[in-house]
C-alpha cells in the first residue's frame, strides 16, 4: 500500500499539480461531499479503483466538466465554477494519492467553531451549532454568508408560510433538478434529525444580509415603535404650555 500511496505521490508531481495546495482546495470544495479520506459522504467514494486509463485526465475531467446526471457540478471558470487551471491541477494531484488513504502529509483542515446565534422568532433548533454546521456543510456551494456560489443564494425572503420548514426540507429531501442533494439520514446523507433543525435555525435567519436591512423586529414592533414615540411627542406639546404658565406664576409671586 506504501508503494501504491508513494507511486500515486509521483504520478501526481509529473502532472503539474502541488498536492498540498489540492488538499486545502479540497478540504474547502469537495470533503463536504466526498469526505475528508475521500471516502464518500453524499458523493462518491473516491478512494475506490476507476476504470480508466489514464486516471488524471478522468478525474480532471469530472471536476472540469462535473458529472452529467450525477450531483457533481463543473468546477472550472470556464464551467461557471470558482477554480482555476491550477486549482484544477493540483485539486487533481491531491485526490490522485487518495487511492492509498489520505497522507499524513495533507492533514484535514480544523473544524469550524461553534459561536452563539440569536435564534429568529419561532424557530425550532440551536442556531449558532447550525452555524457550525453550515460552514462544515453548505458553505462551499451557498457561500458563507448565504450570498450563493455553486448554490442558490439563501439571503433572500424564503416564499413559504413556514420559512423554516421550507428550508428544513430542502436540507432533508435536496431539490430535484439541482444540485442540492438529501443530507438527511434517512435519504442516504450524513446529518440526524436534529443538525437539520439548527441548520435551518440558521439559514432563516441569514435573509436580508446581502441587502444591509435590519433583523426583521417582532410582528407590531414597528407599529408600537411609533405609537409610542407619537403619545411622548403629544404628552411634550401639550405640557409646553402648562409649564410655561407654572413657571410665569413662580416668577411674579417671587418678585
């Protein structure tokens, strides 16, 4: 297997790519899918043996042009995606040595650190796990604040009654005809019942970001804003006077 790992190593140099940069493009464009060991997760297993003869030009090709019928998508410029030649040629390089197991030499990249969320009014879940989750997770295709990448942009209002329900199902089931694979357990993906309920406390609450508006307030806040700011401005005009009159009477009976 050692021979195998360090025959797969140079191979890879011949071809042009840096494997160590390909395993920081990896960890940040394919893990989610493929697995930190290559192993498979909501896509293939990448560890297996391919059935091709020249084995760089087929996966090239796949991260090149993705996989028609499949949920991998093109990931070059020239296909719409965010990576360049080089990008492509050492992501290629990377995954050329995972045939043997990931080296020791590429370590995975460290896990995003769970920070504390304001959960939105009426959702259900912990928010700031989903956070975690969405970085480890949704990040690469949707981007990290929700302003899209591969995948559909998640700043905008979500047209349901129950926004996170519509969100959470999407999570749960993917969305035929897109990219966006089941991540649930009991379609096949990685995530239990409960990641789904903080992933979806999260992206709810990501709507209006892009734009620069504010926290949606509670239903009526606005209006009770300015009720409020309405009776204070009244109860001010109408003891103008009052005191005025207070104040004139104080000064004659001093003098």
């Amino acid at each position: 297997m050692l021979l195998l790992l360090v025959t797969g190593v140079q191979v890879a140099r011949a071809q042009g790519g840096d494997i160590l940069r390909g395993a920081q493009i990896y960890d940040a464009n394919c893990a989610v899918c493929h697995g930190a060991d290559g192993q498979g997760r909501v896509g293939v297993n990448l560890s297996q043996d391919f059935p091709a003869i020249d084995l760089t030009a087929f996966i090239r090709q796949a991260v090149v042009g993705g996989v028609p019928g499949t949920r991998m998508p093109a990931w070059s410029l020239s296909g719409g995606g965010p990576l360049n030649d080089r990008e492509i040629d050492d992501v290629v390089a990377f995954v050329e040595t995972l045939g043997g197991g990931r080296s020791l030499a590429a370590p995975t990249a460290t896990p995003y650190p769970v920070t504390p969320v304001p959960t939105a009014i009426g959702a259900v879940g912990d928010p700031g796990r989903g956070e975690a989750l969405y970085a480890e997770n949704c990040a690469v295709c949707h981007g990290d604040q929700g302003q899209g990448r591969m995948g559909a942009t998640l700043t905008t209002v979500f047209a349901a009654i129950n926004p996170q329900a519509y969100a959470r199902a999407a999570v749960q089931q993917g969305v035929p005809g897109t990219m966006m694979p089941a991540w649930s357990q009991e379609f096949g993906g990685p995530l239990t019942s409960a990641d789904l309920d903080d992933i979806s406390a999260y992206v709810i609450g990501l709507s209006g970001r892009s734009s620069g508006q504010p926290t949606a307030s509670a239903p009526g806040a606005d209006r009770r804003g300015l009720l409020a700011g309405g009776l204070v401005l009244l109860a001010l005009l109408l003891a103008g006077p009052t005191l005025l009159i207070v104040a004139d009477r104080r000064k004659r009976g001093a003098d």
